[in-house]
C-alpha cells in the first residue's frame, strides 16, 4: 500500500524478510475522485411548552485543502424560520465559524438548514515525507493538538506504554503513524453503541463506533509526540468502487455524522485520515464541518440547548434530515493489495517513505466450538468441504447461535439523540454518530455473506436484519457452497438448500430494522465444517434494506459479494459485513 523509499534499497532487505504466507489487507490506490455535490442539513424542532429560550448552534463548513482530500465550499445558505430573536457569529478557538442563533419562548415548529454545493476531489498521487521520528521542534501554532484529553487520554501509562512498544526502532515519522493506525484497525471491531466513546473504554474493550476509533488513534499518535486532531463531519450515502486485480472492490459509507482525524507532518500539513479504514485521505464523499481536541470539544454544529419552565421534563421533538445530490460524480481509482499490512482493510495512496511493513500478527488456530460463539474470521482459501454430512459426534442437541450479531434494533435513525444537561442547567441535545449502515437487497442485484461453521451443525434457520420500506412480493434465503472462481477466489458456487418464501407482508411496518428469521428446520440439513454463503432471493417488487457492519467484525475480507444481472460471476467484493444470524444444534 505504501511505497518505500525512492532508491529501493530498504525494499530489497524487506522482500527478503517477508514470510511467504504473509498477505495482508493494504490495498494501494491510485487515480482520483472528483463530485459536484449539492449537499444540505436540516433539523426541525417542536419546542415543548414552556420553553423560555432555546439555542441552536451551526458550524459553518469551509473550504478544506491537503495532498489528498480537497473541499471547495460554494453557494453557501443558513436559513432559520421563524426568524430568531438573537443572532451571533464567531470564531472559536479552534478555527471554527459557529453561529449561534436564539429564540425567546418559543412555539411552533423551528426549521433550521445548511446548504450548500461542495466541490470535493481526491487525487491519490505519490506522497513522498521525509520527517525523522521523534519529531523535531513543532510550530506552536499545533502543540495543543499533543494534549491530553479525557477522551483521548495521551497521558495514560498504558497508552504511553503501547505508543513506546508500536513505535520501537522507528526512524520516521511516517512509519510511526503506519504502525499506530495498523493496530488500532486490527484490534478494534466496530460497533454502532458503545457504552463509552473515550479511547480508555477501546483500547480495553476493542469495540467502538468512528469516535472511538478516532480518540484511540489520537491518544497513541499524541503520545509518541506526533499532533493529531478530530474532525466532524457528514459522510454520503454513495458507494464507490475500485478496479482490482480480480474485479471490483465497492466501499460505502452510511450517510450521517462521522468523526475522523487529521495528522500532522511538518512537510505536508494536516492531512486527513479516517481510523476505520483509510489512511493519507478520506474519499469525496466526506463533508468536513468542525475540528478540535475531541468529540466533547467538536460539539458546536447540530448543538440544541433550551430552558424550560420549572418541572418540564420532556425534550423537543426533533429530527435530522441529511440531503446530497452528485450533480457531478468522476471516480477512476485502481487498487492494488499489497503482500503486507493490516488483516482489516485499510486503503492509502503511494507514499514515498522509509519505513518497515506492518505485519500483522498470525491468528491462532482456534479450539472447537462447544458454546455459543462467533467463529473467528478464516482465511480466502478456507478449504470448502462436503456440504451435507452427518455429525461425528453425538446425537446434535445444543442449540447454537454465531454470526454477526450486533446492530441497533429497532431504532429509528432519524429521531435518536441523548439529552444532557449543559452549562447554567440548560438541557442539551448534542448529535450523534448513530447511522444507518444499510444496503438496498431488492433491487438490481443479489447479495452473499459468508458464514463459517468450525463444528457440524444441524441447521434450523437463519436471522438477516432487514427492515421494509414498501413494495410487495416475497423473500427467500439460499445456502450456497463456497467454490473456487478461475480468479483463485473463493466465492459464492452451487446452491446446498432454500428456505421457504416469507411474504413481505411478515415484515414489521414500524421504523428499525430487525431479525427475520428463514426457517431450515424440516429440511434436516447437517452441515460440516467450512465455509457457506447465505444468498437472499426476492420476487415482487419488495423495498427492503438489509443492515450492515462497517469492516469485518466476524468473517473473512473476502467475505460479502454481490452479482448484478450484468455479471458472470461474484468478483465483485464489499468493504463490509451484513448483519446475519445462524441458528442450528449441535452435539454437546
């Protein structure tokens, strides 16, 4: 993913040191992005009564430039009806332009919304850095973004511990910050509602949503002394996809708040990262809003604080709605894996550095199943075996459920946010990172996710997190072999079993998704060891999304597939993990 230094020679003593087994998941880009996106954010309002004042507070988007991820901000408009009482602009301490906007006792609903037409392009041209590591002396100008936060806890002994052991032997700065954001991907899985959002709570856990991931990440640069700072913004519903040796990669982003990093480098600038899967850059489908320390300090835009009259308990009814248009839409990207780097995903452009190749750790060979559990991930050329055997142990009488199991159910996306209580007593409702990671299924093409047995299983049935839109017809789930294409890749091949056809009518109407369930049960089906695709089939015209993880929390890279009726074959792969669920007996 990263090209080393311009002689070659470090490049030489590396290739001879690899392991031949080694394969990471450092996919290398080249090409560019570039949109015309006409974007907007509105937020609407219903004051509970007795509100004596409420405050709104806007952070307006700016013009944003790096090596990499570039934003021109045009036809910029913040309206606000009815028209507030107070209005009030300012430049806080961090850079941001915050309009903070009041209305005394308000009624009736309040509209408040950011539009604007974003200009956004990346170009994936070599990077080339030279920074020795530790740094040498900083410009003040960037010193504060080396402090210690309560989220991003720089000071911590056992952060400073880890940044000491990540960054042993590193010469540059550039291999500094590669080895700290490889580990943070592999050893943090992604999750939509962690109880905390602090990096403490990660790097104890391993689990969080964007805020974590961006709070670890901070804390382990900021304490090996490189500058880092958060950044907020919007990301768009608007997949993208990368030529690979094989076929296509497709990348999607949930459309909602994010939070990412910038990383500073003496000869570069800032230049933006997004600790979940991208390094050097984020794509064009970010909309950058606010930057500072951390999320605690990165909560002006979208801020609501009102007073209420004594006793009012009750919030404001409220609700966010996030718009994008690509008038224009340029992506010719192509990417190239690399034989080292992380066994998550993580996408960079060429960078021109010295710098040893992360290697991820080889997992351990894991024990067999004898509680529910989640298998660990395989690799891509996980034998296939037969399909359909009888279990060598004893009678299966253990009901066992594995799979990808967590996502938010049945929240309604558009209506969730906390309330706090701010400064003076004032509740607060602050935004959120709660966003809909959702694919439309029913549409043009067919999804698979893989699934992986280390134990035989009597299959009973399978679980996916769908939620219905509309439309009518019928579903069907399909269990597939796994077999391998011409490419050498494992993907989806005969089918094994079908489950019977759900009307979509079975579909909950309410908001959320949640667990349908395909019954197998009367098939008598005993599945060995190995890897599986489950398919959904449909017919109608049903509208139904299924819901999705960013990354790989259980399964293999290679792992989510999609086939459109243009296609011969599986090539195409997804940069995520749907939902699903496997529930079946097993021997005690």
């Amino acid at each position: 993913m990263r090209k080393l230094n311009p002689l070659g020679l470090l490049l030489l003593v590396i290739t001879s040191v690899l392991p031949t087994h080694v394969r990471g998941e450092n996919f290398l880009l080249k090409g560019r992005q570039s949109s015309r996106i006409n974007y907007s954010l509105t937020q609407r309002l219903v004051p509970i009564p007795g509100t004596k004042s409420l405050i709104i507070s806007t952070v307006v988007p700016a013009t944003y430039q790096s090596p990499t991820y570039n934003q021109e901000i045009e036809n910029l408009a913040i309206n606000f009806s009815p028209p507030p009482s107070n209005r009030e602009e300012k430049i806080d301490k961090r850079g941001n332009k915050v309009i903070v906007v009041t209305w005394a006792n308000p009624s009736g609903t309040i509209i408040a919304t950011v539009s604007l037409t974003a200009r956004n392009y990346v170009l994936f041209n070599p990077l080339a850095t030279s920074m020795a590591f530790p740094l040498p002396g900083l410009d003040p100008a960037v010193k504060d973004y080396l402090l210690a936060t309560a989220q991003v806890p720089a000071d911590d002994p056992r952060i400073r511990n880890k940044a000491v052991e990540l960054t042993r032997g590193v010469k540059t700065e550039f291999d500094a910050v590669q080895r700290i954001l490889s580990w943070v991907i592999d050893h943090t899985t992604y999750v939509l509602t962690p109880r905390k959002y602090d990096a403490m709570h990660t790097f104890e856990t391993g689990k969080g949503n964007c805020q974590n991931y961006s709070h670890l990440a901070a804390a382990l640069m900021r304490a090996a002394g490189i500058p880092v700072r958060i950044v907020n913004g919007v990301t768009l519903k608007r997949s993208y996809d990368a030529k690979t040796e094989y076929g296509k990669l497709t990348f999607g982003m949930a459309q909602g708040r994010h939070s990412w990093i910038d990383v500073y480098f003496p000869d570069l600038g800032w230049v933006p990262f997004d600790p979940q899967q991208s390094q050097l850059f984020t794509s064009n489908r970010y909309i950058r809003i606010e930057a500072g320390l951390d999320n605690n300090e990165t909560s002006q835009d979208g801020l609501i604080r009102w007073v209420a009259a004594q006793g009012a308990s009750s919030q404001p009814q409220f609700e966010e709605v996030i718009d994008s248009d690509f008038a224009e839409d340029e992506v010719n990207i192509l990417a190239s894996r690399q034989k080292y780097g992380p066994k998550s995903i993580l996408l960079s452009p060429e960078v021109r550095a010295t710098f040893e190749p992360y290697l991820a750790a080889a997992p351990a060979t894991p024990p067999p199943a004898t509680t529910p559990t989640t298998p660990p991930p395989a690799p891509a050329s996980t034998r296939s075996v037969p399909a359909v055997e009888t279990p060598k142990k004893d009678v299966a009488n253990k009901l066992v459920t594995l799979g990808n199991l967590e996502f938010p159910e049945g929240v309604n996306f558009a209506f969730t946010r906390d309330v706090a209580t701010g400064a003076g007593g004032a509740q607060e409702l602050r935004k959120n990172f709660l966003v809909e990671t959702a694919e439309y299924v029913t549409r043009s093409a067919q999804y698979a996710q893989v699934f992986i047995l280390n134990e035989p299983l009597q299959l009973q049935k399978l679980g996916l997190a769908l939620q219905k839109f509309g439309g009518e017809g019928f579903l069907w789930v399909e269990i597939l072999k796994d077999e391998k294409a011409p490419s050498g890749q494992m993907v989806p091949g005969e089918r094994i079993a079908s489950s019977g056809f759900v009307s979509l009518n079975e579909l909950s109407s309410q908001p959320g998704y949640r667990w349908k369930d395909f019954d197998f049960s009367k098939a008598n089906l005993k599945l060995a060891p190995g890897r599986y695709w489950i398919a959904l089939g449909f017919s109608g015209t049903p509208v139904v999304n299924w819901f999705y993880s960013y990354g790989k929390p259980v399964g293999p890279s290679d792992g989510t597939r999609y086939k459109t009726i243009l296609d011969q074959d599986w090539s195409s792969s997804l940069s995520y993990e749907f939902n699903y669920r496997v529930v079946g007996l097993t021997a005690e």
